[in-house]
C-alpha cells in the first residue's frame, strides 16, 4: 500500500523574507522602524539579536523605563518582547504573501524568576507560522499557531515562558 504524499512544508526562505531579515538586521533599520511602528519597544530597547527562518531572538534590557517597584523587568515589558520574538517571525513569513492579517488572539505565561539583567526572548516557531500561513492562503480560511517564547537571563536561566497565539488571515 502506498503512503498519500506528504504536503512539503513551505519555503520559509523566500527571497522577499530574506530582504526583510537583511532589512531588519540594520540595527539602525530597526530602529527607525520600532520607532515609527512599535514606539514602546523603541523606548524600552528591545533589540533583535537574531532572525533566520526558523527562529528569533529578542532582548529587553533591566532599565529605568522597563523596571517594576520589585526590581526587575515590569511583565508586560517582557511580554512585549516575547510578542516581538514570535511577531517578527510572522512579519517576515507575510512578506511577498499577498495581503495576511495577523493578531494575537491568546496568551498564556509562566515567570520562573525574577527578570534582571538583559533578558533573550527565543521563539523557534518560523516553519510552523509559514505553513500556517501557507495553509491559510490555499483555503481561504484562517489559521491559528501557538508560539512559545522563551526568555533566559544571562546566566542561561529561564525566567518566563510566554504562549503567544497568532491568528493568520489570506486575504
């Protein structure tokens, strides 16, 4: 008996999500575009440490801005960074996509420790937000992912894990 073909999961290197990675690896790109855009992930300094098709990573440093009366890093600063980890992954897979809505529509989060420091927010969901896109446009019907993101301090230690759900959108 022979096996169905599988569906091959979708390219998540394409060329437009490849000048959209060179785009936003500009830490000066970055910048202008956090600042017209994401205006409190500019002032709380949310820098991209790293983007490849599978997986981003986002850091939010311990500072006046992003600080709690507990001295640590506020929560919903570091939701903010986690929302980045997952979202900048989804931006790049819409890219050269056609018209694709995306909104959270759920999150979930664990803290563990107490943030301080420079915190890296890793999600590795980029294959699975490409197929899920790739899925919403072949049926004209929306798709949900749930993305994690995890956040580690310095010292490697996770201090939250965040479960972001995307809503995609073909239009």
């Amino acid at each position: 008996m022979q096996q169905p073909a599988a569906t091959p999961a979708p390219l998540a290197d394409t060329p437009a999500a490849a000048a959209f990675r060179r785009t936003i690896s500009s830490p000066m790109k970055l910048r202008l575009f956090m600042l017209r855009s994401l205006p409190m992930a500019y002032l709380a300094g949310l820098r991209l440490r790293e983007i490849t098709p599978a997986r981003a990573v986002i850091t939010i440093p311990f500072k006046y801005l992003t600080k709690n009366p507990f001295r640590s890093i506020y929560f919903a600063c570091l939701s903010m960074a986690a929302e980045m980890a997952s979202g900048i992954l989804a931006m790049m897979n819409i890219q050269g996509q056609g018209r694709v809505s995306m909104l959270v529509v759920g999150l979930e989060a664990e803290f563990t420790k107490k943030a301080v420091g420079l915190i890296a927010f890793t999600s590795e969901d980029g294959l699975r937000i490409a197929q899920a896109i790739a899925d919403s446009r072949a049926s004209g019907e929306g798709r949900t992912v749930v993305c994690t993101s995890t956040g580690v301090d310095q010292a490697g230690d996770t201090v939250a894990v965040f479960r972001i759900t995307w809503s995609f959108r073909a239009k």
